[in-house]
C-alpha cells in the first residue's frame, strides 16, 4: 500500500444523515470487518448540528451495520466511533473536533499526529463552508500526516455551478487532497473495465471501429419516484445517473491504453476521450416520462403529489455519443437510462458487426455483455452449432457470473472499495477537475434545451414497460440488430422437445 497508511481518524461530517447511516457508515464497516482497517490503526469520528450523545450515535447506526454481521464484531466496530456535535459554519465545533483528535492520536500514535480522512455526507451547497472551516481550524500537512477530504456527487447542476463549486474548493485543497466520489467508479464490474480490455489481446484488439458495429450503455430502475417526485424535478434522469455515472462508465469503455495504472495516467485518458465526443444533438435523442402501468396499479410521474402540475420533468432518456477520433468514428454508443421501467439491471452491451456474406448470412451478430448490476456478470454471445446431428446453429454464451464462479470471494460494495482508495492515495476512480468541466460542458447545452422555454414534451410511456415505444426504432436507426426470436437461449440447458 502506498502512503502511511497505519494510522488514520475517518471523520463523517453529516453523520446524522441518512446517506451516512445507510451507506457511509456501513461501508467503513465493511473494510473493518474484512480486516482492512484495525481498532488500534484507524478511529472513526461522526459530525453534525444534531444534539446526540456517542451512544446515540452508535444505536443509530446500528441495525445497518447488523445486516452485515454478528452483533459482537459490530459491537467491536462501535467501541471505535465517537460523536461530536457542533455547527457547520463557525469554529467552535470544528476546535471541539481537533480535541477529539488530540484524544485519539493518543491511543493511536502516542499523541503524535496522523492522517485524516474527512468524508462530507452533506449537501455540495456547504461543502465550501465546511471545507474553508476545515482548512482554518483542524488542516494538517506534514511530511507523516496528511488531509484528505471527500466530496459526494452531484458537482455541480451545471457547467456555471460546477465551476463555482471548485472556485470555493480549488484555494483551500490541491487535487491530490481532493477525492470527488462517483460510487459507479467503485464498483466491481467498472474497476474490471480495464483489465477486460487491456489485459485480454482478444478483446484489446477487436475494441475498435472496424469490428464494433454499436456499443449499448443502459440503466434501468423498475420503481419510480414514490413520493420524492418534488426532488427529482430538479433533476431529471441526465443529472441523475447520466452525466456522471454512465459517462464514467462510457469514458472506461472507450479511451486509450493508460501509460500505467498511475492514477493521473488514467484519468488523462478519460479526459482526452471526453473532448473528443462531439456535441450533442439535440435531434437525435429519445426523451420520456413514465405514466401509470397498463392496470392501474402503479401510479404515473405526474400522480406524484410532490410534482408540480404539467411538469416536463424527463424519467426516461436516450441519446447516441459519436466519438470523433481513429477508434471510434461513426461507432453508435447510445445511452439509455429510465425509472419505472420492465427490470432494474445496468448492463453494456457490445454489439460486433456480421461476419462476412457467405454461409452464415443470417446469423446473429457477437455480443459482449457487462452487467454491472445486479449480479455481476460477463457473457459473451457465440453462435454454436447445435448439440446433436443437426448443423444447424444456435446463440448461446460464454459465460462469467460472478456469484457462480467466485462463490467464496469477497467483492467489495462500491463505497467499501473508494473509501480505501482514498485511503491509500489511489485517484484512478475519482473524478478530476477537468474531467468534470468537460462532462458539464458536454451536457450543459443539452440540459437547457431540454429544460428551456421551449422544452419539447416528452413521450409518455407505461409504468412497467420497456420504456417509450420508439426506442426499438431508435435502436434500429443507430445500428443495432435485434435477433429473431428463439435464436438466443441462456443458458442451454435441455434440447427442444417437440
């Protein structure tokens, strides 16, 4: 491991909240349980306005952590957290926090200093607040201990706010005391991309535009708003998950051979891909919004009572990325994202193009699939003769799923593998400030199109469905080949009876 990794203070500012309780805390648990951070190596400090004891705080926190483990290494988990109250913007919480610290630093390191990992639980409207009050009262930067602060998406609404945002964040701490958090870059089968790609010859040399005939990216969620429609207004499926987490994902997908695996070697990758992508175009997408389920039971968007009445508020969305460089052009990518849809499932699909005219004119086209989630999973689509004394083919798969193959392994929640990235000095899998002034710049002009006076309506389509019906047409229009039905069967398990 990298840096002084032994010793640490882990501090989670907003540690009332429900992101810490249901995700921050649980995912610092995780690294404690599987021995990646020890009781007498790292202490865990909570922060917020809310007046509680220690004990409140660790009852608080408990249930989620006991749907992890056993009670007694929870117990043993809790021992390690203490709970300081005071405010955001004034000093006199954050010089109670540095006694805090000179306590532990006693049981860890002989009163001598050690690192702090500041994890910012909060909303990005106080980051600049609470940061400048870091920096003023407990900051440290010596040659055996470090600062580091995480920040949690979203940077930003915009390109404008998201430059405002990093002008209050750029005096007080370098890039490398930064960690912007995008939990996708966190998860197993995105940290795969990488070795996927370059570490297999066969894929790193079909990874281009001469054999890739489109290249899917989709999300979808089988539920809708369920009463936080007034939330979501604000922000629609692109701010949602596309300009961040599916365009990390498409970035890993589509850049170049990194240098090395050095964190900044990758990251100018991404960006170099990024401004390759041509702009937008605001004809060539598919927008909509989910309305009730073909029986009645499932509400639509605009039943929502939070929903303001006739919003244009955008739950489904498709749109084609063209990446004008030697590997990529005129290769489709399509970004697909959408609530109440049919399934819940992020996946990329690879389509290869046909083989050549000639004996098998009319067989389906290779498919590389990466699910994401749930079920982590690779497979990909062969066309196999039939078992038996028939030559005729069938598409079947080669197939990797995790929870069949590395049945004993531990794979690490998304938080649980960033939270140690940063705390070993990896950046690779978080976002730099460039690469999120490109991202904004990429979407920004979309956004106020679609968001504009003259914003189109979007297409209505049924909660519970594969989202609007000229998606297939799309899909069609941008180089996808559907198989015919019953070509594909996963997996073969039994030949057809008759």
């Amino acid at each position: 491991m990298s840096e002084n990794f032994d010793k640490y203070i882990i501090t989670v500012f907003g540690a009332s909240g429900d992101l810490s309780k249901k995700k921050t805390f649980p995912a610092i648990f995780g690294l404690f349980k599987q021995g990646e951070l020890k009781e007498d190596e790292c202490k865990i400090v909570g922060y917020a306005r809310s007046k509680m004891t220690t004990e409140e705080l660790r009852s608080r926190i408990k249930p989620f952590l006991l749907k992890q483990a056993e009670e007694p290494i929870v117990d043993k988990f809790l021992s390690n957290v203490s709970y300081v109250q005071g405010p955001y913007d004034t000093p006199e919480g954050y010089k109670k926090l540095g006694e805090t610290y000179k306590i532990l630093e006693k049981d860890l390191n002989n009163g001598e200093p050690v690192n702090k990992l500041h994890y910012l639980a909060l909303p990005p409207s106080v980051f600049g607040t609470v940061c400048t009050q870091i920096k003023e009262n407990i900051y440290i930067n010596e040659e055996t201990a470090k600062t580091k602060i995480i920040v949690e998406k979203p940077f930003g609404h915009d390109l404008e706010s998201s430059r405002q945002l990093q002008k209050e964040l750029a005096p007080l701490f370098s890039e490398d005391e930064l960690y912007r958090i995008d939990h996708y870059l966190g998860k197993e089968m995105v940290k795969n991309l990488l070795v996927l790609r370059f570490g297999n010859i066969l894929f790193s040399a079909a990874w281009n535009k001469e054999f890739i005939q489109n290249i899917q990216i989709t999300f979808k969620e089988p539920f809708g708003t369920e009463g936080r429609g007034g939330y979501f207004n604000d922000i629609g499926i692109i701010r949602d998950v596309m300009q961040n987490h599916l365009l990390q994902v498409l970035t890993l997908l589509t850049m170049e051979r990194p240098v090395s695996f050095d964190s900044e070697a990758v990251r100018d990758e991404k960006v170099k891909v990024l401004k390759a992508i041509a702009p937008l175009n605001h004809d060539d997408i598919v927008i909509g919004q989910y309305g009730a389920s073909e029986d009645g039971s499932k509400p639509s968007y605009l039943d929502d009572e939070t929903v303001p009445k006739g919003s244009k508020c955008i739950t489904f969305a498709a749109m084609n990325f063209q990446i004008r460089n030697e590997r990529w052009d005129g290769v489709p990518i399509v970004m697909k994202a959408g609530k109440a849809l049919d399934v819940g499932k992020v996946e990329i699909r690879i389509q290869f193009k046909q083989v050549a005219s000639g004996m098998f004119n009319e067989i389906p086209n290779n498919e590389l699939v990466i699910r994401i989630q749930p079920h982590e999973a690779v497979y990909l689509k062969c066309n196999m003769k039939t078992p038996g004394l028939a030559t005729t083919t069938k598409m079947t798969d080669l197939d990797l799923t995790y929870n069949q193959r590395y049945q004993d392994f531990w794979i690490p929640q998304a938080y649980e593998a960033l939270i140690r990235d940063a705390l070993i000095g990896d950046h690779s899998n978080f976002v730099r400030d460039d690469e999120l002034d490109v991202s904004w710049k990429l979407f920004t002009p979309l956004l106020d199109f679609l968001e504009g006076a003259d914003a189109p309506n979007p297409i209505v389509y049924k909660y519970g469905s594969r989202g609007p019906e000229e998606i297939n047409e799309y899909m069609n229009n941008h180089g996808y080949r559907y198989m015919k039905e019953n070509t594909y069967t996963w997996p073969i398990t039994r030949p057809d009876i008759e």
